[in-house]
C-alpha cells in the first residue's frame, strides 16, 4: 500500500502543536526529528553512550515533523485543511519557522526504514529500555528491556506522552495487578505493565494493522502467557475489569471516556491518562474529577500532560 508523507519544517518549540494539527487533521501517525533530542555524545549516560557521535550533525537544520495519510477520495481536502491550519499558525508566529510543507509518496517498507535512520535504544522509564530489533544495547543489572520494531502502528515509546505512562506504570505496579491498556499501538505500554510485573494485560486497540504489530511485539518479548492483544473498542461487549486502566490517546477520548471507562475499573483502582496537549490539561482535570476521579498526579513533559487518578465513588 501507497501512503502519502507530509514533512512539515518547523522549531522545536512548534513541534508538538503541528503533530497534534496533524493528528486531528486525520494523520495515520507522525513522528518528529530534530536534533535537540539527541544528548550530546561528548556528555555521554547511560544508555546513550551508544550514539554515533556524528549523528546530531548529519540531522536537518529544521525540526521536520512527518505525518502520514492514507490516498484516500478525501485527501485533497485534508490536505487544504492542513494548509490553512498551517497558515493560521504562522500568521505573526516566528516561533513555528517557515512551516514549509513538502509531500511525497511512500510505501509500507520506506514507512518502516524512516524509523531506523534515527531511532536507538534509550531509557523510557528510570529501568525500562526500548531498543530497536535491529540495535546492541548493553543494560544495567536492573533494567528491564522491551525490544520492538514500530512498524505501521506507530507508539515507537519515543514520545512524551508514553514514557510518562511508562514511568507512572512503574511507580505503581507493585506485582500480579490486572491492568488494561486502550489504544494499545504497538504495544509498549501493555509489555511495560507486563515486564513491571502485572498479572495479566489486555491490550485493546481499534485499528487492525495495530492490533496485529502489538501482538507480534508481545510474542517477541515473550509475554503472551500475560498479555493478550485483542481488536475492538474497550466500551463495547468487553466486560473486564482492572486494577489499573492506562490510556496514551488524545483529549477528546479521555474525556468522552472518563465516566463510563470506570466500569471497566475496580473500585479504587487507577487510571493514567496522556496524549493530552498541556492546553487542554484542565478540561481533561475537569472531565475526569467529574466522573468522579480523585487526581493523584498531574505530570507535565515537554507540552504534553498526563494524569494518574483513582476511581472514587
């Protein structure tokens, strides 16, 4: 299958505004590189102390934001929409750059080989590794690494919103908890509970083509006795229920969600929450101390928020 790739220039500081106008404007995923993220190989730690040291300075100048949209009847109007949106964002906004927006086609397996110009083994959580099939690591005693490929699904752990999730996951699973993981992607935060030492997992993701490469990852890091990848959406015709529910999706969701997601927890378990833009944060707080939860944290990472509540009836 032929997909349409997006490459929009723009700053650091704009980075995560225009992957979310992206997203909301119907992008299968995104991913951003810039040269920021990369530690400084002269200041090695860790696990970074595997980096080429010449990487910083074979990246673009720009930050690139990709986005990936399926040639569908209705690209062309998406694809005005994302104009105009881009517009609005650098009328008197400097902060953004050029916003120069470049397209192309690609394929499935030019998809998968974006990723591996860029993406090393790094610490997700305080003992939690991610680390491509394709890379060596060297981990410390303690540490605990998941080992995947992101393929189309996307949820390559990368992202601000999920290593906030993982670290949250590994504050709060203290052994056997049963946890439920919604919008699972490529299933990192289903593995993490599992490598953390939940109970037992269900991973639950509408889109197939996720569904598929999270049940690939979990066999490959040999925990599909815990884990069990299912399709669907968790509100309908599934009636488990968990100590511990975790959702990296978007805003919108979580809200919608928020109340009747509560079935689906035991009375005083937890839910943790990202994907939340920082701006929408206190919709998000609202929707969820209405449902009713009780806020346990409330963390931030970059411009994206995520929030770890208790059921509270």
């Amino acid at each position: 299958m032929d997909w349409i790739e997006l490459i929009i220039h723009t700053t650091t500081e704009g980075s995560d505004e225009v992957s979310s106008l992206l997203m909301e404007a119907g992008a299968s995923g995104t991913m951003i590189e810039d040269r920021a993220d990369i530690p400084d190989p002269a200041k090695p730690h860790g696990i970074w102390e595997i980096i080429d040291p010449n990487l910083p300075d074979s990246m673009p100048e720009d930050v690139l934001v990709h986005a990936w949209l399926e040639p569908a009847d209705s690209f062309p109007v998406r694809l005005e929409q994302i104009r105009s949106a881009l517009a609005l964002l650098s009328a008197g906004e400097s902060r953004f750059g050029s916003l120069r927006l470049e397209t192309r086609s690609v394929n499935d397996e030019a998809w998968k080989d974006v990723w591996k110009k860029y993406y090393k083994p790094f610490h997700a959580s305080r003992h939690l590794i991610i680390k491509p099939t394709w890379e060596e690591c060297t981990p410390e005693p303690e540490d605990k690494i998941i080992e995947i490929d992101p393929g189309m699904a996307f949820g390559s752990g990368t992202h601000e919103t999920t290593s906030m999730c993982l670290s949250l996951l590994e504050d709060v699973i203290e052994g056997g908890e049963s946890v439920i993981d919604v919008g699972t992607g490529s299933g990192i935060l289903a593995i993490g509970a599992a490598l953390f030492g939940a109970g037992n997992v269900l991973a639950i993701d509408i889109d197939p083509d996720a569904v598929r490469v999270a049940d690939e990852n979990v066999k490959h890091n040999r925990v599909n006795g815990i884990v069990a990848v299912r399709q669907g959406n968790l509100l309908d015709h599934v009636d488990t229920v968990c100590d511990i529910c975790v959702a990296n999706i978007i805003s919108d969701v979580i809200i919608a969600f928020a109340a009747p997601l509560k079935e689906h927890i035991k009375p005083g378990g937890l839910f943790i929450c990202s994907g939340i833009v920082s701006s929408r944060a206190e919709e998000v707080r609202k929707a969820l101390e209405s449902a009713p939860y009780e806020i346990l944290r409330h963390e931030k990472k970059g411009e994206w928020t995520a929030f770890l509540a208790r059921r509270n009836d």
